[in-house]
C-alpha cells in the first residue's frame, strides 16, 4: 500500500484559530501537524493487514517521489455518488453489494436547476455534498514506483475538511457547536485504475481545541475508516463471507476504537 498525503493546498479548514489560541502555532504548524497526523493514523490502522510505504518522510528519495506523483495527478470535484464496483473487479454481486452499503448511506439530492414540473416553474438550488477526487494524467507514475515500491494499491488523500457543522447562530453564540472533519480519498490499483473514491468523516465538537487531542481522538478514528475501506473492499473481494446479523449486532456495542479492523468479517 501506497499511502500519498493530500497536497497542502488541499486543506480547508474553519476552526484553526481556535485550535491554535494561546499558542505559537501559525496556519502552516496545524495544516501540518493535521497532514502528518492522518498519515500517522492510516500507517497504525494499516500494520495489522498491509504492508505499506508512506511518501511523506523525512527522507529525499520518498520526497522526490511525491513531488512527481503531485505533478502527475490532478484533482476533480464532482458531486458525491455512492461508489460502483465494475464487473471486471472480480467480486461476487451479494458481496460487491454489502461493501457498498458497509460505506454509509448518501443523501440523494434532486439535480438541481430551474425546470417544468407539473406545468410549475421550478428552481432546485444545488446543495449536493461535493467529493474531491484525484486523477492520474500519466501512466509514468505507475510504471515507476509500482516496481520501485512493490505497490498492489495508491491510496490518496485528495483533500481533508475541517468545518463548523452548524448555522445554528444560537449554538454558535453559545461556543457549544458540532464540528466535523471530512477525508476525501482515491484508490488506485497498481496499474492507475481508480477503484473507488470516498468521503470519511469524523465530528468533534467546539469545545475540543488541544491538537494532540483532536490528532489522538478523531483522526485516529478516521485513519482507521479509510484503511478499513480498503482491507473490506479486498476482503470481501476474495470471497470471505459477512458475518450473521446477530454477530454484526455483538460488533456495533463494542467501542470502535477497540474494534479490530476486520471485526465484521470472518
């Protein structure tokens, strides 16, 4: 597994002010601690099934490699769609099907537009949740470091999020308001193929402001989200079959942080 972080310029982000009060921390410092922290967390979710290669390091080759991979993608923002699997990715139906709804559930929103229904003017405002996707504009980049790095899978974060989760003004008044931080990424095969592209969120709230806490207790979280993505999607490609619904059941009461990574799967 290849991991790539998203590009500094990817980064959104509401709330750094108030995490970076009190202290010397400039808007790069949390853009960078919040990077590097992602990266951390996908790297211990990843240890128990993968293998994998991390390209932001401290290291020159590693980082000569990631300026190429950011020359060689782009990114595409398109409205967010639950993900298909093709036929030709080798999964049984009833098994492509449950990993899909293993990714949560997306609101479907009416195409916006102004248009005739039912002989009335109508005009639908787009508020449709957007996904940053990233796209490979040359096959170099695969034909490099899939060799170099033994890489089966590219898993890139295309963007990382970090909103106030309210328009509430009262709650917002209050300092008591939801938070939510959203990981948009991409993986590839070794070949360039896209498999899938997905949003990952995790809340946190107003009042959670210490940076090693946030990293700690929700980007954990969420770098676990991501890998497990992964690890089902091959899982389930091979063939291993759901657990039973009473077992599923038995696996939600459990704290998710203890949760191994492949806990619904036997």
């Amino acid at each position: 597994m290849l991991i790539i972080p998203f590009h500094p310029d990817r980064y959104m982000s509401e709330v750094d002010q108030d995490i970076a009060k009190g202290t010397s921390y400039t808007y790069q410092h949390t853009r960078g601690f919040f990077r590097k922290g992602l990266d951390n967390a996908m790297i211990i979710a990843a240890k128990q099934y993968n293998d994998y290669v991390n390209l932001h390091a401290d290291d020159p080759v590693l980082n000569k490699d990631l300026d190429f991979t950011y020359k060689v993608t782009r990114y595409r923002v398109e409205p967010y769609a639950p993900p298909v699997i093709l036929d030709d990715q080798g999964f049984k139906k009833k098994l492509a099907d449950y990993w899909i709804k293993l990714q949560g559930e997306i609101t479907p929103e009416p195409e916006p537009g102004t248009r005739i229904e039912k002989g009335q003017l109508v005009t639908v405002e787009d508020h449709r949740e957007l996904i940053t996707r990233t796209e490979m504009l040359n096959p170099i980049l695969v034909d490099s470091l899939t060799p170099k790095y033994e890489a089966d899978y590219y898993v890139f974060v295309s963007e990382v999020d970090m909103m106030i989760a309210t328009t509430n003004q009262q709650a917002l008044a209050s300092d008591n308001y939801g938070r939510m931080i959203s990981a948009h990424f991409t993986v590839m095969d070794k070949e360039g193929n896209e498999l899938f592209s997905l949003i990952k969120k995790e809340p946190f709230s107003s009042r959670e402001n210490d940076l090693e806490n946030i990293i700690r207790n929700h980007y954990l979280p969420l770098g676990y989200e991501i890998i497990y993505a992964i690890d089902s999607y091959r899982f389930l490609q091979s063939g291993l079959t759901p657990l039973t619904e009473a077992e599923t059941e038995i696996a939600k009461n459990k704290s998710r942080f203890n949760l191994p990574t492949l806990q619904k799967f036997k």
